[in-house]
C-alpha cells in the first residue's frame, strides 16, 4: 500500500510542476519550421508572407474572379508590438506594399496574435488596400493598424 501512495505523491508533485511550468513559460507559436515566443516573429517571416500571398491569390481567382496576382512584398516592416495586456493576446502589427502582377503596389497590412496558439500558431490576419471587398477592414484596412 505504502509502493502506491509513493507513486501518487511524484505524480501530485509532477503535475505541479507541469502546471507552473506552464504558466511561467510565454506562449510558443509555431514561424517556419520551428516553435518561437511571438515576440520574436520578425513581420518579414516568409512563412506568414506566403501564407498572404496563397490567400489572396486564391480570393482573386477563385471568389472574385479576377487575373491579379500578389507577385512581391516590399519594405515590410513592423508598426506596433502589444504586449502583457490583459485585455487582448499578444499582437505585432506589420505593414508594408505589395506589388501586384498589373503593376501597381498597394499598402499592406497585417496582424499575427497569440490566440492560434501551439500547435495552430500565430493567428493571421491581413488587408491590402483597395482589395477589402468586404470591407472586413474598412475603412482602408483600419482595423488592422495598430491603435
């Protein structure tokens, strides 16, 4: 009886550690092919860019029915980073211009959040002006600049 009450005791002991461990350590999200704090997501991640540049190539096509492709990304930057507020996950606002296969560039913006969260990753979202058809955005992509 005495062998079994020992093995509880390290498993108590064990989920504690577990449980602290996890509340002490930042949330991981999931750039490129390894696990990484959102704080040290760079805005110009290849990873996230062609996750963009797949999305709306795909809306253009195939919902919109339109022949523009999204062909590069220029001086992409970070805007704001947000960190520790209770209110919200932690967020990087990143902005920067797009070249589009008619030849013309437009303003890009997006937002990776903690809320995708291991193993799902950062959350996602992104806006080019003048292609918010939606106007999920509006106006002019607002929502995601950073406040």
């Amino acid at each position: 009886m005495g062998h079994v009450r020992k093995k509880q005791l390290r498993l108590r002991d064990f989920l504690s550690i577990a449980v602290a461990m996890a509340v002490a350590t930042p949330l991981m999200v999931s750039s490129s092919f390894a696990w990484t704090r959102i704080d040290q997501i760079a805005c110009g991640d290849r990873h996230y860019l062609r996750e963009i540049q797949k999305r709306f190539n795909w809306a253009q096509r195939n919902t919109f029915k339109r022949d523009i492709t999204l062909l590069e990304f220029l001086d992409v930057r970070q805007a704001a980073f947000r960190a520790n507020d209770p209110a919200f996950q932690d967020r990087i606002y990143c902005h920067g211009k797009v070249l589009l296969s008619n030849g013309r560039k437009h303003s890009l913006f997006y937002k990776l959040s903690s809320d995708g969260g291991p193993p799902l990753g950062a959350k996602l979202q992104w806006c080019v002006i003048g292609y918010d058809d939606y106007r999920a955005f509006a106006p002019a992509c607002r929502q995601l600049k950073p406040l």
